[in-house]
C-alpha cells in the first residue's frame, strides 16, 4: 500500500488537476478522473471487515468522495475549488477513525492544493495546518499510528513535489501568453511596416506615373513621338511599381543611396524642379541606407505632389555629434502643415535606427533626417 500511495504522489506531479478541470478535458475526455484509482485503497479495510453494515458506511464515505472529486473537477473558478479541497480534507478526518484508508483523502486535497493556490507560502502554511490537524487527530482518537504516520508522509512528500509542478505549469503558461502576445506584436509590426514602405514607395512611383501620363496627354497633339517616349516611361515605372509591391511585402531593400538620387533626380526633373546635390554621398550599413533612401523618396514624393517648387537643394553633411545629416529643401509656396501616414511612418523608421528627424517650414519645407555615425561608415564620391 505504501508503495503504491508513493505512485501517486509521483504520477500526480505529471499533470496539473486544475487542466484537468476544464469542461473539455475533464467532462468530455475523462483524463482528470483516473486518478480516482488511487482511491482503491479506500476498500481493503471493508474487504478484510466483510461485514454489510461496514460496507455500507464505507460506500456511503465513498459516495461523498466521488461527488466530491466530480466536482472540484468541474469547478471553473478557484472560489469552489477552495471549499471542495476543505471538504476532501474534512472527509479524511471524520472518516479516518472509521476506515484507514480514508487517509489518502488527505493526499488528494494536498495534491490538488498547490494547483489551486497560486502563493507557495500559502500553500505550505495550510499543509502545515492540515498535518498538525491529522496529528492530534491521531492523538486524540488513538488512531493507528502507522496509519497517521503513513498519512502525514505522503501528504508532505505529494504536497510539496506538487508545489514545484504546480510553479512550472505557472511558468510554462506565462510564458505561452508571452509567447502569443510576442507573435501579434511581431504581427502587428509587420502590418505596420508594409502599409508605411507601400505609402513611400506607391505614393512615389504613382506620382511618376500621373506626371508622365499628364505631360504625355500635353504632348500627344503637337509632339506625338515625345508623348509615345512618355507612354513607354509609364509602362516601365507601372511595371517598377509591381515589383517594388512585391518587395515592400518581402521587406524592402532599397538598390543604394545613388540610384536613389538619380531616381529623384530624373522624377524632380519631369515635375519641372530642378534638383542641386554636390554633396559627398555617406556609407552607410544596408538596414540605414533603406532608411535614407526611402525617406529622399517619401521627400521627393511630397514636392512634386504638394510643394509647386521650382527649386530643390539636397546635401548630405557630418554633424559635430556624429550624425550623418540629409538634408532637403524645397522653395515651394505649399509648405507642410502636418505630417500624414507618410512623413509619421519616415520618423519612426529614422527613430527605431536612434536617428532624429525634423521638419521645418520657414521659406519653402526643409526637412532633415540624422542617422548616427557607425564604426564602418564613411563618404563616397560626389554627385552633382
């Protein structure tokens, strides 16, 4: 018996009970009830008794035993558990004196204990109190005392293993809600990201697009070769415009800082801004130049749709605190007034890489994006 009662301390340590409460574990898969096996014990003393009325008493004991466990494991909140826990503790010392087995129902309330009461000192402090309670129990009542020794044992050895799994379990949940939340924020991120890269980069080749195709419409009466020029640049930006789509998804990457330039260049030139850059171009880890080069495409985006410039100035410069500097100025009569999805997604991107970003809008709109200096940037050649 004693060997088999240490087989339950152990196995129950493997599965936590208050799991097992749950409606779709307990009620629908059983699993929670087969440790009521361990409750067989519960029957030597009426085998080796044979008498009817002893049974009786002992079925009625049982009885109360399994509406019991039924219960606590159909609880669906703590509150019930605690009074379901005090009754099978209660059940072990009015009906100890009459069976000796009725001593594992002292094993069941400490093991389920830790599961239902989350503060370990708490725990310990009630099985501290449950043992003391089945000592002078034993006392009082002259009760065998082997079968008090036998009772006190495995309630600690069960109780307190129990603590250590029921922690686990506790730990092991934490961390799955950590888990779950780490993946909607990952999510939740990456949504983010694809709607700003799909504004810079849409917002940007869209406006191309309308441009050609407007100055195409212009041109298509007086100079129908120059139009079909036009018509031919917007097939190509449309077809630039499906595949950056399909990188801004992937995750964008940028083809370098100077492309970028020229490519602002060339869009500046057919919105009838001319662009001044003879500033040497920085060196730049890939994740700082995507940056840059994506916020001189959401800059050159914002003149040719809002500004009405005729004039543009960019420089690429070294502050005294290690910060490469881009700065872009327009001479437009539209300064902005408040930043859209476009400029809001530009700071935070500047910002998550520890840069600063400012716009301001004196005479035209001068805005200014600083990524910190790293150990393996440098300049490059001039543009002009």
């Amino acid at each position: 018996m004693r060997d088999a009662r240490y087989t339950f301390g152990e196995t129950m340590s493997e599965k936590d009970p208050i799991a097992c409460s749950s409606p779709d574990i307990g009620d629908h898969h059983g699993t929670g009830y087969i440790w009521m096996a361990y409750s067989v014990f519960f029957f030597i003393d009426p085998i080796m008794h044979g008498q009817l009325k002893f049974w009786l008493v002992c079925i009625a004991i049982y009885a109360v035993f399994v509406a019991t466990y039924v219960s606590y494991m159909r609880a669906q909140s703590a509150r019930p558990r605690y009074f379901l826990l005090a009754a099978f503790y209660v059940l072990g010392l009015v009906s100890t004196p009459i069976n000796s087995g009725s001593s594992a129902f002292f094993i069941y309330s400490a093991a389920f204990l830790p599961f239902t009461v989350a503060s370990v000192a708490t725990v310990v402090a009630i099985m501290v109190a449950q043992c003391l309670g089945i000592a002078i129990q034993g006392l009082l009542m002259h009760i065998n005392p082997i079968t008090i020794s036998v009772s006190l044992f495995f309630t600690v050895v069960v109780g307190v293993s129990n603590i250590f799994v029921a922690q686990q379990k506790r730990s092991q949940r934490k961390l799955r809600r950590a888990h779950d939340e780490i993946e909607q924020l990952a999510a939740l991120a990456e949504r983010e990201r694809i709607a700003r890269d799909l504004h810079d980069v849409l917002g940007h080749t869209l406006s191309v697009i309308v441009l050609k195709s407007e100055l195409a419409g212009r041109l298509v009466a007086r100079d129908p070769q120059r139009a079909s020029q036009e018509i031919a640049d917007v097939e190509k930006t449309a077809r630039t415009a499906l595949k950056e789509v399909r990188e801004a998804i992937g995750g964008y990457r940028s083809q370098g800082l100077a492309a970028e330039v020229e490519m602002a260049r060339n869009t500046l030139q057919t919105a009838g801004v001319a662009l001044a850059c003879e500033s040497a171009l920085p060196k730049l880890r890939a994740e700082e130049e995507t940056v840059l080069c994506l916020a001189l495409r959401e800059a050159v985006t914002n003149i040719v749709r809002h500004a009405h410039a005729t004039q543009c100035r960019m420089r690429f410069t070294t502050t005294e605190d290690r910060f490469h500097s881009l700065q872009v100025e327009d001479d437009g009569p539209n300064p902005i007034k408040r930043e859209g999805n476009g400029l809001r997604g530009m700071r935070e991107r500047v910002q998550s890489l520890g840069g600063r970003f400012s716009i301001s809008s004196e005479h035209g709109t001068t805005l200014v994006v600083e990524l910190p200096v790293t150990a393996n940037s440098s300049t490059t050649g001039m543009v002009q």
